[in-house]
C-alpha cells in the first residue's frame, strides 16, 4: 500500500501550496501600482485586486473647453494602473502556476 502514503503527501503539499496561493492573494490587495497620463498630469492608484483607490488630477489638465482630452487622459491612467496590476499579478501568482496550465 506504498501508494496511499504518496498520495496522502500529495494532498498535503497541494493544500499547503493552496494556502500559500491565498496568502498571495491577500498580499495582492494591499499592493497599490500607480498609472499616469499626460506626463503624470492624471495619477490613478490601483490594487493588486484592481479596485480603483485613488485617483489625482493636476489643474493644468482640467480645460472646461477641452473636457474630452481630460476624459481620455483618465481613461488612459486607468488602462495604465491595470495593466501595472495585471503584471503585478503575473508576477505574484506565475510562481504558482509555473508548469501548471491554470487559467487565471
């Protein structure tokens, strides 16, 4: 019954590396990446989680006769954070799933 000792290891080295996936997980919501536009003209500050935490916007960019250049600056700050988080993320969670083929 040589197998049953195996398997049972397996299980524990699956479920210790599950904990340590959640720990990452959790230590990815307190990360904060940060995304600019215009020359750091728009900042937007993002988690790990991709939750939307701060987003700042210097004077010079408002222009009351140019409104869109001021929305496609923040739209352009936004894409930026997350695509930061998303790497933040590959990174973070890519130890995990190094020869495992998981969607994320």
């Amino acid at each position: 019954m040589r197998g049953m000792g195996n398997m049972q290891n397996m299980m524990k080295q699956m479920q210790k590396m599950q904990k340590k996936m959640q720990e990452a997980q959790e230590q990815l919501g307190q990360e904060k990446v940060e995304g600019t536009s215009g020359g750091g003209m728009v900042k937007v500050v993002v988690t790990g989680h991709k939750e939307v935490v701060d987003v700042q916007i210097k004077p010079e960019a408002v222009d009351p006769d140019d409104i869109e250049m001021l929305q496609d600056l923040v739209l352009a700050a936004v894409n930026d954070a997350l695509k930061k988080a998303d790497e933040l993320t590959n990174n973070t969670m890519g130890q995990f799933t190094k020869g495992l083929n998981l969607p994320f």
